[in-house]
C-alpha cells in the first residue's frame, strides 16, 4: 500500500497515461478509483471525482491527440483532476445535446458538477482540462 504525504505541505500529485482507447475511461476510472481510497476520499466526493475524470477521459479519446495524461494533486481543502492531451487546438466548450442525442453532455456534468473547471495550454503545446472538487481538511 502507498502512504501519501500530508496535503497540507503542498499538494500531493500523481499521474498515469492511458492509451488513446476506448477502454480508457474504464481503466482511468479504476486507477483513480484505488488512488482515492489510498486517500481515504470516498462516497460523493469519490464518485463525483470519478464521474468528471470519466467523461473528460472520453473527451481527450475522442476530440483530443495523443495518450490522455491524468493527473491528481490534492489540496487540504481541494482535489484537483486534470486530463491532458496532445491537441491545443480544440478547446472544449459545454454544449447542448439533442435530447436524443447519445453524446455531448459530459462538459455539462462538469460544469454542473465541479467547483471550478477550466483548460490550460500545457509547455508541450497540448491542453489540460480540469476541475476541482472541495473536500474536508484531513
């Protein structure tokens, strides 16, 4: 088992790559999903987490170039998930989906769902989009 350090000297951070795959948002979800039970984050903090990482893990297989990155950092009072991918080009926006639609809701989830959320042209010339949850000191 992987003892994290204390949030409360910086923020504590993790990343994993995933391949450009459609099973990737599974396998992020699962990775996570262990890396905030280490944490001892659970319940709707947890699944919320999970649900926002999922849909922006889609995004990146989708919409977005090369291996989607997720990093974790958290905050004593915020966790921080980003996604990264290779294409600054595209910068997602919410948008409204046919309500027969099968897609085109996840940003909606994001920006309902999320503290805060934003994208940020990374050093590589590729984009991170991420949000932020509050979460209980400790």
């Amino acid at each position: 088992m992987t003892t994290w350090p204390d949030s409360s000297e910086g923020p504590v951070t993790r990343r994993f790559a995933l391949p450009a795959a459609a099973h990737s948002p599974r396998q992020a979800r699962h990775r996570l999903a262990g890396l905030l039970d280490q944490l001892g984050m659970n319940g709707e903090l947890a699944d919320v987490a999970l649900l926002l990482t999922n849909e922006l893990v889609t995004n990146a297989v989708l919409h977005g170039s090369g291996e989607p990155v997720v990093e974790i950092r958290v905050y004593d009072r915020r966790l921080w998930i980003g996604v990264e991918d290779a294409d600054s080009a595209s910068t997602p926006q919410p948008r409204r989906a046919g309500s027969d639609a099968l897609s085109g809701r996840g940003l909606l989830l994001v920006d309902a769902l999320a503290q805060s959320w934003g994208t940020t042209v990374t050093a590589s010339n590729g984009k991170t989009v991420w949000f932020t949850l509050a979460r209980a000191p400790g």
